[in-house]
C-alpha cells in the first residue's frame, strides 16, 4: 500500500540514508531529473545538485547529524536541480526525517516549479514590458481608483505638470484641475459609477488642467475604463495642446494680417487718395485768403487734421504689410558694395565722393532689406548734400557685432526731427522753396481730378508752366506732342491705365531728359526701391505738403540737368 502511494505521486520522492546516499526514487523523480531509480540508488544525492549545492550538501549533512542545526529539514524552500541531460530546474524540496531499524532517513520531496517560474517570467518580462511603453510614453499616462485617487502617474505626465509622481499617488485627481472642473470631477465620477452615465469615458475632449506652478493649459483627455481584482480603476491620457493652440493662434493672426494687408490697398486708394485731393485743395483756397484771417486759420487747422488721420493710414499700411525678412550669412560689404553700384546710376548721388574702408565678418541678415537701408541712408545723405560733397563709410567688428557708420559733409539732421529718424516713411521731409529761380514746365500725371487741380493750382501760383494728363495715355500723347522741353514730370505711381512703374520705364525712353518725381498712396518701401532703380529722383508719400513741392521738383530737375550734362559732355 505504502509502495503505491509513493510511486503515485504526482511530486518527487527520494530517500537518502545518513550518508547522503540514494535509497528510493519514484517515477515522478525519475520523469522529473530523467534517471531511472536503477541509476541513481546507491549513488550520492549530490549528483542531482548544481553547484554550489553540490560542494555544500555532504558537509551540511554531516554537521546535522552532529549537531541537529536544521537550514532546510522540516521547513522546505526553493532550489535548484539538476537533471540527467545537464539542465537546471526550479523546484520546491520539502526534507523530512525518520528512523528505520535504528537508522536516520531523510525523505526529500521535489516538486517542479518550472511552469510557475516560466509563468512569472512572462507576467514580470509583460509588466516590465508595459511599464517601459507606458513610462516612454509622450503624453502623460494617469490611473485613478473608483474614488479618483491617483494609482500611477507616468514620467510624461511628471513633465507635463511639474509634479514627481511620489507627491500625487494618492491625492484626488483633481489636484492636477482648475476651477470649475475640480469642484465637479468627484460628483461626476461618482454619478458614473452608479449609473454609468458618461460625459468623457471612451469619448475624449479637449478639457483645461492645472500645472503645480498653478498655470492653466489646454489638454486632450481621453480616458478608459478596466476592472483590476473586481475594482473600477480608469486611465486618462493627456496630451498637451499648447503648441497647437499657439500655432492655431498664429494661423488667426496671419490670417488678419492677410485680410489687413487686402483691407489696406483699398485702404490707399480709398482714402488716401481722396485725402491728398482736399489737402491739396484747402491749402490753395487757405493762399488765398488774407492772411491771419479766421477762415485762413480755419483751413489750416484742416490741413493738420487732415496730416494727423493721414499718419494713422500711413502706420496702419505699414504694420498690415511689413516686409518679410530672409536672413542668410552675407558679407556687408559686398552689399555695401553691390548698393553702390547700384546708385551710381542715380542722377541724385552721381556727384557724391564715396569712401569705405574697414572690414566686418559676415552676419545674418536679409540682404535685400539691408541694402534698402544703405540705399536709404546714402540717398538722404546725397539730397542733404544737394547732389555735391563726399560720404564716408566705415565697417568694424564691435563687442562681436557689425558696426557700419556713416558720416557725410552735410548739414546735419535738425534738431527738431531727430528723434523721428527712425519713424517709417517713403518721403523726405520737404522745406518750401523761394521763388527766386527760374520756372519749369511740369507734366503732372494724376487721375484723381482734386489732386490734380490742387498740383496745378500750386505749381501755376509758384510761376510754373503746367501740363495736366488724367491717364498713362494722355501722358504719352503729351510727351509725344509738347515739343518744348518737360523739365520735370510728376507721375502717379499707380494710374488706372497703366501696371507699376510701366509708365515711369516709358518717360525715361521718350523723355530722357525729363526728371521724374512719384506720387503714391500706398506707401511701399519696394515700390518706392525699384521706381529709384529705374530713375526717379524720388517718391512722395500722399497727402503732402503742396508749398514743398516746388523745392522737390527744383531739386529733382537740377540733380537730373547735372547727370545729364555730365553725361553729354
């Protein structure tokens, strides 16, 4: 009966004696380690041992038998076995004792833990596994209990709210929401679980969480229910929306920018337009009322007004339509150098003895922007000096910047103006002129019939000869037609009839000895740049002064009559 029992079992069973040698082996050992009991009876038990088990065992069993100090007999644990083909095995060995005709018997019990320590290595290698994606995770994992505590809290959700994840396990989950949410998150969780009524679970939304510093961000929260050990535990996922919501900001902004800079061209022509035609207008009505009179006072508050709303478009056009910088690694003064050849086609600086000297490492910088400065600051440079005198031009590296100074024997910059240098503008300043030289026959091309007749006006009271054409086409049939000579011809830079600038190339093949002076509405800094490159002597920004004019235009036509004979000659 004994016998049977033994060799039924399902564990292991070995007898040894007190010399560690093999008594009985039941075939479940036998299956277990691969030996048959014919193969190990008689042999020591250590042959079923890996090291260090193997060194250990005969000497552990010796001081037992001495001195009963016991580390496994009657208790039982985990180690590690041997079998026939080399292989080690996980098992339980559970060691009893007895005696048998006067002898001591130790009956070991060897139960198989490989399929449960297999198992555990895949449970531990999934969760690691788990662990791993959730902790690598880009967006902030959390799981709360059923009562909104925090279970887990990944490293992107540590990141994402400035908390560690050991100073929110534990805390309601509504440490990490502003107002209203945090008043209404628990009564909600709670309604749900419930009624199962859902207002997010499985869902997801865009929602507002709160960082440790106490600011507000946008998130998008989805979250998933589970059961764990019959408990509802649920899992958020919260990505951070600010980028986005940035972007999506900038995209509005740019679109304004857009509908802005459409809104301004009608703007230009709308308005500005017309404001340039009664500007015009009230200042020769006011010239010819006796002056100190109160209805010559009356205009010029008028002209002031209407100077002041013309700022504001000004400012208006230039913030709807700044030009856009590319910056790129230039040498300055290969553009310094490029601008000045550039300019010296212009009748305006032809007369002006440029030096430079000094050199600067290259900087990130758009080159065409920059050579719109330097364009500017020598063409102020030339008009101050009158066409004549010289401009010195210095490059340095300075604290590791590029300084570029600019000095020319000019009058200076007046007191009263110069802390406006700097302000945005397509037009010089104008002084009135004396009447003292000799008159000039001016073709004045505007469509705008109250511009036209306050230009016609002015000039003809400052003694000059006028021609008016309403179009691109009247200007070529009076180019064409007048057989005197045009000293001067003011030209609308925009004309119904005509694209930009198209007409302005046409007066410079059919009147080359005609100086051309733009007028326009729109105030754009390019415009301006390619109508100075194809010859004008410069732009004027509407409305203008009309009592400036007849210095612009001596101006214009003395700086074009010197190019021109210098050329001839």
């Amino acid at each position: 009966m004994l016998a049977a029992i033994i060799d039924s079992a399902v564990d292991g069973i070995i007898v040894i004696d007190a010399r560690g040698r093999i008594e009985t082996f039941n075939p479940a050992a036998e299956r277990l380690f691969g030996y048959r009991e014919a193969d190990v009876v008689g042999r020591n038990i250590t042959m079923l041992m890996p090291s260090p088990y193997r060194e250990e065992h005969d000497q552990y069993l010796a001081r037992y038998l001495a001195t009963g100090e016991a580390k496994i007999i009657g208790i039982g644990r985990e180690v590690r076995a041997l079998r026939r083909d080399g292989t080690i095995v996980p098992v339980h060995l559970s060691v009893g004792e007895m005696t048998v005709d006067g002898e001591r018997k130790f009956t070991g019990i060897v139960h198989d833990l490989s399929e449960r320590v297999a198992l555990e290595e895949r449970l531990r290698t999934s969760e690691e596994r788990w662990r791993s994606i959730i902790e690598s995770a880009v967006d902030g994992i959390i799981v709360i209990d059923a009562r909104g505590r925090i279970e887990a809290f990944n490293a992107a959700a540590q990141h994402l709210f400035g908390y560690d994840a050991a100073e929110v396990i534990g805390r309601n989950v509504t440490v990490l929401m502003p107002s209203p949410f945090r008043e209404e998150h628990d009564h909600y969780l709670a309604r749900y679980v419930a009624t199962g009524e859902k207002k997010i679970i499985g869902i997801g939304r865009e929602v507002s969480a709160r960082r440790r510093d106490g600011t507000v961000f946008p998130v998008h929260l989805s979250v998933g229910e589970m059961m764990v050990a019959g408990e509802w535990k649920f899992t958020g996922i919260v990505h951070d929306l600010s980028a986005r919501v940035r972007l999506e900001e900038q995209l509005r902004e740019q679109a304004a920018l857009v509908r802005l800079g459409e809104m301004a061209a009608v703007i230009a022509h709308e308005i500005k337009n017309p404001l340039a035609g009664i500007r015009g207008a009230v200042q020769v009505i006011g010239d010819r009322l006796p002056a100190g009179s109160r209805e010559a006072a009356v205009t010029g508050e008028i002209v002031t007004r209407i100077d002041a709303l013309s700022g504001l478009i000004q400012d208006l056009l230039l913030f709807a339509r700044p030009p856009r910088p590319r910056p790129v690694p230039v040498e300055v003064s290969s553009v310094l150098a490029n601008t000045l050849d550039l300019l010296r086609a212009d009748p305006a600086v032809s007369g002006i003895e440029i030096d430079v000297s000094g050199t600067a490492p290259p900087v990130l910088v758009d080159p065409e922007l920059l050579k719109i400065v330097f364009q500017n600051l020598l063409i102020n440079s030339a008009q101050a000096m009158h066409g004549r005198g010289r401009v010195q031009i210095s490059l340095q590296t300075k604290n590791g910047r590029c300084d570029v100074r600019v000095a020319d024997t000019g009058p200076g910059i007046p007191t009263d103006i110069r802390d406006r240098i700097f302000t945005p503008t397509s037009v010089r300043p104008l002084e009135q002129a004396s009447m003292s030289e000799s008159p000039l026959r001016v073709l004045v091309v505007e469509d705008e019939a109250l511009i036209r007749w306050s230009i016609a006006e002015t000039l003809a009271q400052q003694g000059h000869s006028v021609i008016e054409a309403t179009s691109a086409a009247t200007a070529v049939d009076a180019l064409h037609d007048v057989p005197q000579p045009i000293d001067v011809v003011l030209l609308d830079l925009r004309l119904p009839d005509s694209s930009d600038l198209e007409l302005l190339a046409r007066i410079r093949r059919l009147r080359p000895e005609s100086a051309v002076v733009m007028m326009t509405a729109y105030g754009s800094p390019e415009l301006a740049r390619h109508a100075r490159e194809l010859g004008a002597y410069d732009v004027v920004d509407k409305p203008f002064d009309m009592h400036a004019l007849d210095r612009l235009l001596r101006e214009a036509h003395s700086a074009h009559d010197g190019s021109s004979s210098a050329t001839t000659h």
